[in-house]
C-alpha cells in the first residue's frame, strides 16, 4: 500500500486543491479505517469551499458522502471488523452524551459534523471514522454503493426534513427545491402518507425528473406559475399543512412561511449563507411553527432497511460517476447542474 493518497482539501475560503496527504492511521480505540470504494459531492462542500461554514477547519479533507470497505478498527470497536462493507454517516457521535441519548446526534458534545468539515473527509482513498460503530452501517450483499451512498448525508437530511414537518396521513406537503435534498426529501416525506407532495422548483428539468421518479405528484415552477393559488386549490384555500424549504435560494425562506396555512409547520433544511429576516409583525396570528435543524442522521439502520426492502430508491440520484482523479471536473458540473447533473459518484484513484 502506498503511504500517500489523493484528496480535495481546504485551504481557505475559495481554495479547494486536490493534493497529496498521508494515509490516515487509527488514532482512538473507537476509529476505524474504510477505503472508500464510493463517495460524493454535497451542495454543503460548496459553502465551506465559500467560508459560509464557521465550524469548518482549513487544511482538511472535504467530504462526508460515503461507502467502502473497513481495512482496520480499534479495540474497542465491537459491530465493526475489517473486510465489512459500510455506509458512513456524516455525523460523528459519541452515543453517549445527553444529546446522542436524545437522538440529537448533530449536537453530540464530541462530535456532530466532523468529517470533511473538522477533521479528513473522504473525498480520498482512505479515511479515520472516529465512533466506528455509531458513524457506519453495514451495507446488505444485496446491495451496491450506488444504492447506499446517499445515507451518509441526503438522505438523512431529507428524512430529517420530513421527520420535523410532521406530516400526516392525508397533507398536502410542499418542497420548496428539487435538487438532490429537495427529491431524498419527497421520497422520505412519502413514508409519512401525505395526499399530494408539492415540488417547487426554478428549473422544470429537475422538476420533471422528480415527477418521473413519482417522488412528488404536482410540480411548480414559481416563475411562470401561481405557488400560492396551486397550493390553496389543493386546500381549500388553507394552505399547506407542512413546508419543507431545501432551495435556500433569495426569497425561498419568505416563500416558505408564506405558502404554509395559519398553525402549519415549517421545516427548514437549507443551509443558508445569509440572514434571514422573520418578519414577526406581518406573521402575527398565523401562528406558525418554525423548525430548523442540521441533520440528526440518527435513522441510518432504518433508512438502510428501507433501502433494502425497496422503499427508497436514491439510485437514480446519481447522473454522472467519474474517479477521484476527475473530481475538480465533478465539483463543476455539479455546481453549475451543467449535462443535467444531480448527484456525481466518486470511484477509487486510478494510478
Ligand atoms: N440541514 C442539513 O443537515 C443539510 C444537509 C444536506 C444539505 N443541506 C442543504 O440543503 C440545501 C439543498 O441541497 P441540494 O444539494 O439539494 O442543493 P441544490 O442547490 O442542488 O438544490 C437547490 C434547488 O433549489 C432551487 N431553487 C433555488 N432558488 C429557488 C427559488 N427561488 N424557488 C424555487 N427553487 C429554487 C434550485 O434551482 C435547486 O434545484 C443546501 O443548502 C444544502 O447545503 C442541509
Ligand atoms: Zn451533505
Ligand atoms: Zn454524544
């Protein structure tokens, strides 16, 4: 085994290079070590790449989406052995504190989200997982990576989404963005057996992708359509009963509380880059309620059943796979959605 690897690592605002590093070595009894065998690129990457991540450490490796093989573990890891197949998750938790007890795993007082953002993520060959039997999840043989890779972060995200909007058998539920957090979370928002899912968009590409996927059943494109009379003509002219916002784009937050009916729920997913106003006074006596929340990926062993049992289906999420060699290329195309790209799968260096 070479001593080095390739990676994609922080350098400050604006300055991702793919460079040299050391292959990482167990550094904790609870560490394990996974070759990534499969990872990914993630829309939050781009805003620590944009310093709009205050927790985020220079000099690390980005990346938080993966699955690969366990090549070693620490005494004291006990689910995990070398030679598994694993699903990492993107936060890193103790089990143990008062907020892991509470399956508030963002908030873990050892951890939260650590990996490509604190310490060496895997957008690399090989990666130190602190918490191994709490931060991966055995991957089913009747799996690939492609079908698991998003339970490391989009996935949970959008569960989480769905989680906090409380939706009820019967709700008309809308998604404000249909990118690849906006569709994990119309997938998951479906387990919850709303009538309608409302997927909102500025691009009908990925409008119609979502549509052709059956993750949502009305879609809108605020520019050249009516969100508010679309939503109230499902309602009765209530509103909806639950919105989840992942476009984080300008004005998508105000759309948000807006298009939501008096005492409705607001889940609010995106990782915004800029205040956000909450004008009391012109929202006093609708009575809303506001839940935001980085993802407290706490779910993973259900959502890999779910998986497995055929319930969700991320696969077609991925658009493009690419080496690790070609990753600056992924991290633009993703970016800019150019060639119809939702999510780019990242395969092993190739020397
Ligand atoms: N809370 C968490 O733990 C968590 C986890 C993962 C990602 N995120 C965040 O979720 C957000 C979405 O991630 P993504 O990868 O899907 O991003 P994305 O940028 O691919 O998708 C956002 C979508 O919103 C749409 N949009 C933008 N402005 C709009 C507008 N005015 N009206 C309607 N639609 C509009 C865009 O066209 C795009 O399709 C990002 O901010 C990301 O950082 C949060
Ligand atoms: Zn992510
Ligand atoms: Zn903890």
């Amino acid at each position: 085994m070479s001593e080095k690897m390739m990676g994609v690592v922080y350098h400050g605002k604006g300055d991702l290079r793919f460079e040299e590093r050391d292959i990482p070595t167990i550094l904790d009894p609870r560490d394990a070590i996974v070759r990534v065998g499969m990872s990914s690129i993630c829309t939050s990457d781009f805003h620590i790449r944009n310093g709009a991540v205050p927790r985020a450490k220079e000099n690390v490796i980005l990346g938080h989406e993966f699955a690969g093989e366990v090549i070693a573990v620490g005494d004291a890891v006990k689910k995990i052995q070398p030679g598994q197949r694993v699903a990492a998750n993107v936060e890193t938790f103790c089990g143990e504190c008062y907020f892991c007890k509470h399956g508030f795993v963002n908030n873990c007082v050892s951890g939260g989200w650590e990996l490509g953002c604190r310490i060496d993520g895997c957008q690399t060959e090989y990666v130190r997982v602190p918490y191994a039997d709490n931060g991966l999840t055995l991957i089913p043989d009747s799996l690939d990576y492609e079908d698991v890779i998003m339970i490391s972060c989009i996935l949970p995200s959008g569960y989480f989404g769905a989680e906090l909007a409380e939706i009820k058998p019967g709700d008309v539920v809308v998604v404000l963005g249909a990118g690849p957090v906006g569709c994990t979370t119309m997938m998951s928002a479906r387990l919850f057996g709303p009538a309608f899912i409302v997927a909102v968009d500025v691009i009908d590409e990925r409008l119609e992708f979502a549509k052709k996927n059956g993750w949502c059943d009305v879609t809108v494109n605020p520019k050249t359509q009516d969100l508010d009379a679309i939503v109230k003509g499902l309602t009765d002219g209530r509103g909806a009963d639950s919105v989840i916002e992942v476009a984080g784009g300008h004005g998508t937050f105000d759309t948000a509380w807006q298009v939501a009916r008096p005492n409705g729920i607001v889940s609010l997913i995106a990782m915004y880059e800029e205040a956000q106003s909450l004008p009391l006074h012109q929202m006093y006596g609708k009575n809303l309620i506001f839940k935001t929340g980085g993802v407290d990926a706490s779910h993973n062993d259900t959502l890999m059943k779910l998986i497995e049992g055929g319930k969700i289906n991320c696969r077609p999420l991925i658009t493009h796979t690419m080496p690790l060699n070609d990753i600056m290329h992924g991290y633009e195309i993703f970016e800019k959605h150019l060639d119809g790209c939702v999510k780019v799968a990242i395969t092993p260096y190739e020397r």
